[in-house]
C-alpha cells in the first residue's frame, strides 16, 4: 500500500477530521511545492486558494457527517 500511494501518478493528501496532514504522496510534494515530511500536522487550508477556503470547509464538514463521497473540486496554491 504504501509504495503505491507514494508513487502514484496524481497526488494524494490524507487529512483528518479537521483538515491536518496526515500524509501526502510525491505526486502532492511536487504538485504543491513542499516538502511532504514537513508537512504531517499542518493545516490543508494553508494550500488551498483563499476563494475556494469555504468550499474546503464545507468538504471538511461534510466528510464528518458520514457521507459515503464527497467530492469538492478546489485550485491549490504553491509555496512560489
């Protein structure tokens, strides 16, 4: 599992209840330009574009109700 996660093609960022990182993959680390170990327990919502912060909120929201899938489509900004 985990050689696939990391290695996967699209980039995947595993978060808890509350938006922190748990983990991210390479595909994230490249996508978002940072370094994925220096990551694990911050916030999501520091990548996420201003405009689009609500919508992350109501993801996050809605993923704690116990909705079967949520899919919310959000623009991403990168550290330069």
């Amino acid at each position: 599992y985990t050689d696939l996660y990391d290695h996967a093609p699209i980039g995947f960022v595993t978060l808890d209840a509350i938006g922190l990182i748990s983990r991210m993959n390479f595909a994230a680390e490249e996508l978002i330009r940072v370094r994925r170990e220096r990551q694990s327990g911050h916030t999501f919502h520091n990548f996420v574009r201003e405009g689009d912060r609500a919508a992350f909120r109501e993801h996050l929201r809605r993923c704690r109700t116990g909705e079967s899938r949520v899919v919310t489509e959000l623009s991403l900004t990168r550290t330069d």
